[in-house]
C-alpha cells in the first residue's frame, strides 16, 4: 500500500459513492489505476464494507441504542477473541471493541426499545459464562456518527471563535 492507496481510502471514507473518475483526478490517477486499486483493497479485506451513515430519527424509525460495557474473563490460548467472536454474531451488536480501563469490551447495540435491549442483555449477554459484569448506558441522542454532523445549521451560521 503505498500513499495513493491511502488517499484513495480516505476519500472513500469521507464519501463511498465517489466516483471513480473524481478520485482519479483527486489522486493524479487514470480512472482504470483507481479502479484496479479499488478492486485490490477489496479483495485483501482492506475495504470490508460500503455503508450508508442514516439519521433514523428522520425517517421516522424510531430505534434505541445503547452502550454495554462488559467484564469478561479472557479465555486461555485465546484471550478476548472467542468470546467477542460469540458476542458479534448478534444482530442487535453494531460494533464490539476491545477497551481499556473498568471494562474489557464495549458492544453497541439497538434494538426497536429499551425492553429489547434489556432482555438482550438478561437472556444473551449476562448469562454467558465469561461475561462478569454487564453495565448499561442509553444513548439519548446522537449528534454525530462516522465523522457526520446530525444537526443541520442555518444558513450562514457560524461557529464561535475564540483567542
């Protein structure tokens, strides 16, 4: 990989449905380069995913998240691997990160209400034999999401700007 590789994965980033001709003209590429590069960062696992960033609220969906921070004991030979493999299979967990501090992983999870994500949590998480400890935060709202603004300003509103 080299930095043409990571311009172009950045731009991707900041806009997945970029055209190929834009990106190639952004990287001083052909269109082909970009293409053939595009294909080989998908096939090496590098770009795992194209995804839309959606404001649920707006269209009308209403769906809790939360965040479930866990103790878990790590399993010999394998360490967090096998149980966070087990937990992440759930279609209810969006992301599930290894962390530091007080827990061990950090699940994000939504569901249609809170009664869902707290039998989630009673029937699927709590019960499993490593899982020592569950805690529990509601996400109330969310004003930002992969580097997207949920929020919209008025028209020629700026931000403050201090010394």
């Amino acid at each position: 990989m080299d930095d043409k590789d990571r311009m172009i994965l950045t731009l991707l980033e900041g806009d997945c449905r970029i055209e190929a001709e834009n990106l190639a003209d952004m990287v001083d590429l052909t269109k082909e380069e970009v293409q053939k590069r595009i294909a080989v960062l998908e096939e090496d696992g590098v770009i795992k995913k194209y995804m839309a960033c959606i404001d649920w609220e707006k269209a009308g969906e209403g769906i809790v998240a939360a965040i479930i921070e866990l103790k878990v004991s790590p399993e010999r030979d394998f360490g967090y691997d096998k149980i966070a493999e087990r937990i992440s299979r759930h279609r209810q967990v969006r992301s599930l990160r290894l962390i530091s501090g007080a827990y061990d992983l950090e699940l994000l999870v939504v569901a249609k209400n809170i009664h869902e994500i707290a039998r989630f949590v009673a029937e699927q998480i709590a019960p499993l034999e490593q899982v020592r400890e569950t805690g529990t935060i509601l996400i109330m709202k969310t004003y930002k999401e992969n580097g997207l603004e949920f929020f919209e300003r008025k028209t020629g509103e700026r931000l403050p700007y201090t010394f």
